[in-house]
C-alpha cells in the first residue's frame, strides 16, 4: 500500500514538473494575447514596437513603444 501510494505521488510529481516547464517555455516566447472588443476576435501580438490591428476587422489593437532608459 505505502509503495502504491509512493508511485501515485512520484506520477504527480512528475506531471507538475512537466505543467511548470511547459508555463515556463510558454511565458518566454514574448507574444500577449489581445481580444478584439468588435469582433471578438483574439490576436497575438509580439513586443517588437509597432501598431498592431485586428486581423479581421481592422481596428487598432494596441501600439507598442521602446522604453527609454
């Protein structure tokens, strides 16, 4: 019994391990996710500095600027 539940909490263990490095990978790639308040439609967009619009309706999104340091 004791080593059943050893091999359940070693499972767990290991699946949390895989969930926190997938968020970790996931969180690097620098890309927002914005929702369009026409058209619902969700648009993802990078940090480089520019204007972004809706793929599909065209209206602007966000417009991104370099910090200045």
């Amino acid at each position: 019994m004791t080593s059943a539940l050893g091999f359940f909490l070693l499972i767990f263990g290991v699946l949390g391990a895989l969930a926190m490095t997938y968020l970790a990978f996931k969180s690097i790639r620098g890309v927002y996710r914005v929702k369009c308040q026409k058209c619902g439609q969700i648009t993802e967009l990078p940090q480089e500095p520019g204007e972004y619009l809706c793929q599909s309706c065209g209206i602007p999104l966000a417009k991104v600027t370099q910090e200045q340091k």
